[in-house]
C-alpha cells in the first residue's frame, strides 16, 4: 500500500525558515517523480514544486522560486522542502504527491494528507 | 486567478447527472497535456479520479468521466449520489513548464 507521510508543518515567523519532509513506502520511491502542492485556507489547489526521480531536475512555481528548495534521499525515501524567507501568503496544507509516472502525463496518483504551515508574527 | 477556469459550484438532485467544465488555453490543455481530476474531501488527501483526459484509476466508479477538446475538459458524474459531494479540480501542464490547476468546484448534493 502506497503511503506518504508528511512532516515539518507548524508556525513559524514572517521571514523565517522550516523544512518539509515527506517519507514514503509502498512503491520503489528511486523510480518516480515526486512534487509537493499546497492549498492555502479558502483557496484552491497550488503547484509548488517537481524533483524528477533521480533528484537532479528540479522545478518550481514563480511564487516560491529563490526562497524554497526541493530535494530527496532516495536512500532514505523520503523528499523534502527547505522554505526560507517566508511570507504570510505560503500559510497553507502542504501535500505531498506521487507522479504517476506516465509519459508527458505530469498527474498525482497518490498523495499524503498534508501539514499545515502558518508564517504570521 | 487560477490559469484553468471552473465553476465555483455545481448542485444536483441524487441520481442526476453533473458536469464541470475546465477551460484552458493553447498553452495547456489546447497544447495537447493531459487533463487529469481530482476529489477533495474535508480533511482527507486529495484523490485521484481521472487521468490522461478520461481514464479511471482502479477503484473509481464508472459514474465518473471525463473528456477533452480543444481548449476544454469536462468532468462528469452520473447517478449522484450523496458521497459525491465535494470539491473537484482539474489540473494540467503548462508549456511554461508549470502544473497547473483550476480553481476548484464544489459540488453539492440537494
């Protein structure tokens, strides 16, 4: 059974920093793509980030581009993100996902239950 | 502003049929990417309901469809019932090398 645990949420002040990590199970982790989506308190769905299965493509939303960092152990199944200089607009669920792994397809077929982060003084 | 356009709400009667419409641009979904569906229940991680325009993961009902033309998708859900109420998103890629997502719709149940 595929399960993705998400970790790291909590408050942190405007301008601070925290780190994100997402541990799987359940499938070869080393095989997939893997991105985190966000949905801020009212609002919809927001990509954030995409680390290819080997961790050395990375992509990411203009919104966090330059303040957050995605990466993975694969010798440890887990996928993180180091989000520095943090401004009260990320306050948001953060979701871990698992691409599907189809070509040219970019879907999530499993995702975690997501952990709240709130940046406010 | 999400870059795919939904309706804020969509309601029907249970047993009826519903669509969501999902619309796009030449850059997304009319760039000929894949559309894909997602269920959103309070409290629960989002789910996969449709992929590849019109596919059904394993476990999906066959109430729920989907399609694609154009610059367009659409989402739809036969025999509704009361379980179906929730929020839906339609997400794609970007040729700006983006994924993204539509705005989401809830749907209600009358």
């Amino acid at each position: 059974e595929v399960q993705l645990l998400e970790s790291g949420g909590g408050l942190v002040q405007p301008g601070g920093s925290l780190r994100l990590s997402c541990a799987a199970s359940g499938f070869t982790f080393s095989n997939y793509a893997m991105r985190w989506v966000r949905q801020a308190p009212g609002k919809g769905l927001e990509w954030v980030s995409t680390i290819n299965d080997g961790g050395f493509r990375t992509f990411y939303a203009d919104s966090v581009k330059g303040r957050f960092i995605i990466s993975r152990d694969n010798s440890k199944n887990t996928m993180y993100l180091q989000m520095n200089n943090l401004r009260a607009e990320d306050t948001a669920i953060y979701y871990c996902a698992k691409d599907m792994g189809l070509t040219r397809s970019w879907a999530s077929d499993y995702w975690g239950q997501g952990t709240l982060v709130t940046v406010s003084s | 502003q999400s870059v795919l356009t939904q309706p804020p709400s969509v309601s029907g009667a249970p047993g009826q049929r519903v669509t969501i419409s999902c619309t796009g641009s030449r850059s997304n979904i009319g760039a000929d990417y894949d559309v894909h569906w997602y269920q959103l229940l309070p409290g629960t991680a989002p789910k996969l309901l449709i992929y590849g325009n019109n596919n059904r993961p394993s476990g999906v009902p066959d109430r729920f469809s989907g399609s694609k033309s154009g610059t367009s998708a659409s989402l739809a859900i036969t025999g509704l019932q009361a379980e179906d109420e929730a929020d839906y998103y339609c997400q794609s890629f970007d040729s700006s090398l983006s994924l993204v997502f539509g705005g989401g719709t809830k749907l209600t149940v009358l």
